[in-house]
C-alpha cells in the first residue's frame, strides 16, 4: 500500500494493512496523523485507490501508528474476500 497527503510531512509512505473492508482499512504508518485528516491510499498495483478520512491513530511500540481510514471516494477493485462460517 501507499499513503499520501500528510499534512506536515509530504511525499509517499510504502505501508501495509492489518484489516480491510469494503468501508475501510487499518494501516500502519511512522507518521501520526490526526483525526479526519485526508489522504490517498493505493495499492502498489494501482488496481485500487481511494480518498480516506482517518477516523483514528493509535501509536503501537512496533510499527509507528495503527491508522484506521473511512474510505471516502473509493475508485478501482478492492478484493475483500468474505468468510463463510458453516
């Protein structure tokens, strides 16, 4: 994944994702960001992007920042696979 749109540190962050819906993520960032500020994310391969508000930031001792994102105006496929318990 990539994030961009800090709005203090610009420029591209390569991250990965913890969980994913078809409403939103939860990232991981070495930036903090702050409540419904803006960003981009995109997958590497461009099959998905989408405008997200950050609906929250929690500092985590491993990784920076758990970011969890609203997507706002989602473009592409994003593959959420659902689980089917018998």
């Amino acid at each position: 994944m990539h994030i961009t749109g800090h709005p203090a540190l610009p420029g591209t962050e390569s991250t990965f994702t913890e969980n994913v819906s078809p409403h939103g993520a939860r990232v991981f960032s070495m930036r903090r960001w702050n409540t419904n500020d803006r960003l981009t994310i995109s997958t590497l391969t461009g099959a998905f992007r989408a405008i997200a508000r950050v609906a929250y930031c929690q500092s985590t001792p491993q990784s920076g920042f758990a970011v969890g994102l609203e997507f706002v105006e989602p473009t592409g496929n994003w593959v959420v696979a659902e689980s089917h318990a018998n």
